[in-house]
C-alpha cells in the first residue's frame, strides 16, 4: 500500500518533469510559437436560390355581402334561404309597406294643392294683386310637398330588399313576421364563384413576389390534389411585430367542391434566380450590423460589411460586399479578429486564396517541383 508521503513525492517528481519539458538544460524558457487560428472558409460562388412558402389559411368568398334593412317593421316574407342562388335584382325579403304608402298617398295630394296654390300665386302677382313675398312663400311650400313625397318613395322602395349580385345566400337570420329594427341584419350573399385565402409571408419573401404570379393551393376536405391559383393582391403594410405581410391569393379556376371557410394550405415560389450565397453560418451580427471575415491573401482575415437578403435553409444570399470568388470564414469565429493571422482547414485549405485569380496573359503557369 502505497504511504501518503510516497503518493507526494511521486506527485512532486511529475512536477519537475512537466516543468523541464518547457526548458533547456542552461535553464533558460523555451518559447513556443503561437498557436495557429484555426478557419474553415467557403467560397463564394453564384447559385441558384427559391425559396418555398407553406401557410396554412382558410377560403373566403371575394365578394360577401350583408344584407341590411334601412327601414324598422315587420318582415312579410323571406322567400330565400342558406344554400339558395339568386341573381341580382331578386327579391331577398320584403316589409309590411301599408303605412308607408298611405303616407305616400297624403304627401302627393299635399304636393298637388303646393303646386296649384303656386300657380295661383303666380298668377295673381301677374294682376297686382299679391306680392312678390306670397309667391315665394308658396314656392316653399311647393317645394317642401315635392321633397317630402320623393322622401316617402325612397323609404318605399326601401320596404323591398334585393340581391346586389348574382351569389348564393349564406346566411338567413330572420323569419316572416320578425319586427326588426333598423339597420338589422337579415341575410348574407356571397359570390362562389370567386374564392380567395390570404396568408401572411415574411417581409424578405414578399419583394420577390409579384401579382398574378402562380401559387398552389391544397384544400383538406378535397384531397391532396393542387389546385392552380395566383397572387391577386399584396398587402402594402407589414406587421412590425411579426415582420410579415399579407397576400391574397386566389383560385383559378374554383375547383368543384370548394366552399368558403374550408381550410386550406397554400404554396408560393419566388423566382428562380442566380444570386451570390454563403452558408448562413458565415453571417455574422453586431451592433455594427451584419458581417462576414473574408480570408485574405496574405493569410489573415478582414471584416467586411455585407448586406443579406432571401434565406432559404443553411444558404443566405449576399446582396452587396462581396465578389465571387472570395473566401469567407463559417467556423472558427471565436476569439477571431480582423487582421489576425489564421489556418485553413477542411475542404478549402488546400487551396490558395488566389486560386480563383486568371493568369496574367503571357505567363505561363508555374510549375510544380
């Protein structure tokens, strides 16, 4: 068994050897070198970058209209119900209108005697015998009788509800003999023949989609089949919370079977395009704002300000701050900064930082041995 002042000196012993290992036998310190920052780099290069957006949303009817009553009674008749097309101009519900014709009846009478006192008044004012104050008295009470019986007649027409489009009744809410008040809602048309669903997308998707490009719509009561549809309106404001904004997509054409306020899935593509990208490992953020180290000739690293745009997975595009061709670091970021000398690794080490460089013209090609 081992005694607690061998375990000690055989500790001590260590010591010393570790301790000579970092010096010479004048006893002077041996310096190391430095040792080296290890980067692994990316190339830069163009590719080809869409991105692929999947937002869930539900159908609506582009147009849907309520129908609202501007006159207070009591209904007569609904001769429509849910589910019932009709074309516009059809009659949707009707009021008891009985008052209010006789009360059309007495404003025209009153509007005959106005008109007939007037003439008179004309008249007689012709002959000296009234004053220019009595005929235009009369004329008032003319024009007061007129105003009040096209009053009458607008709330009239008012007694009688019609269908503003040709559409589909969505909604019925009341019955023959309610009493409602005014402003009621009675029913609501809707247009199917024209289905929209609107989806929010992020505010670095949405430069790149235009109206009228194509979209996919998937609906779950109708299968897994995609149906064509396209982008009909772009929301101009963006939600400074989310950082999105909404677009309206719509069905074209309505497949059959779809109905307003089924779930739906829908899918847009940007553009094809070729565009500078990196990893998204190789950006980097500050209170400067964004960056990337770019590995330079001479062996050490800059920062360089770039400016990113549509991210799609692990790949950002880099729309302005480099070149193709350069190298930039997307490991190896701790403790690095710009100026200092580093070490390549990985698939991009063995190539030169100019290797992307032409030959001059008129020089040969080095070669090697």
């Amino acid at each position: 068994m081992v005694s607690a002042a061998g375990g000690l000196a055989a500790a001590l012993a260590l010591a010393a050897l570790v301790a000579g290992c970092g010096a010479e036998s004048n006893g002077k310190t041996v310096k190391r070198p430095p040792r080296a920052h290890l980067v692994e780099l990316f190339e830069v290069k163009s590719g080809r970058l869409a991105y692929t957006a999947r937002r869930a949303g539900s159908l609506r009817a582009l147009r849907s209209v309520k129908i609202v009553n501007e006159e207070e009674g009591r209904l007569t008749a609904v001769p429509v119900r849910e589910g019932d097309r009709v074309a516009a101009g059809d009659v949707l519900a009707r009021y008891d209108d009985r008052i209010l014709r006789a009360q059309l009846d007495k404003a025209a009478a009153t509007r005959k005697q106005a008109e007939v006192d007037y003439q008179r008044n004309r008249q007689m004012k012709a002959k000296g015998f009234v004053s220019e104050d009595a005929v235009s008295r009369a004329a008032t009470v003319y024009e007061v009788a007129r105003a009040e019986e096209r009053l009458l007649a607008a709330r009239l027409e008012n007694m009688i509800l019609t269908a503003p489009f040709d559409g589909v009744v969505s909604q019925r809410l009341v019955e023959p003999g309610n009493a409602t008040a005014q402003h009621t809602h009675l029913l609501t048309v809707i247009d199917p023949s024209r289905l929209v669903t609107d989806v929010t997308v992020s505010e670095l998707v949405i430069p790149h989609l235009n109206i009228g490009d194509p979209a996919q719509v998937r609906i779950d009561a109708l299968g897994e089949t995609l149906h064509a549809g396209r982008i009909v309106r772009i929301h101009p404001a963006i939600d400074p919370a989310s950082r999105t904004g909404l677009v309206e997509v719509a069905l074209d054409p309505v497949p059959t079977g779809a109905r307003a306020g089924q779930f739906c899935r829908v899918v847009l593509s940007t553009g094809v395009a070729e565009r500078l990208v990196v990893p998204l490992s190789a950006l980097q953020r500050d209170a400067q704002g964004e960056y990337v180290m770019v590995h330079a000739k001479d062996g050490t690293v800059e920062r360089r300000g770039v400016t990113s745009g549509l991210r799609l997975a692990d790949r950002v595009e880099i729309r302005a701050g480099l070149e193709p061709g350069e190298r930039v670091v997307v490991k190896g970021f701790i403790g690095l900064k710009s100026g200092q000398k580093v070490k390549p690794v990985g698939r991009e080490a063995a190539k030169p930082a100019d290797a992307q460089q032409p030959t001059p013209p008129g020089k040969a090609p080095a070669k090697g041995g």
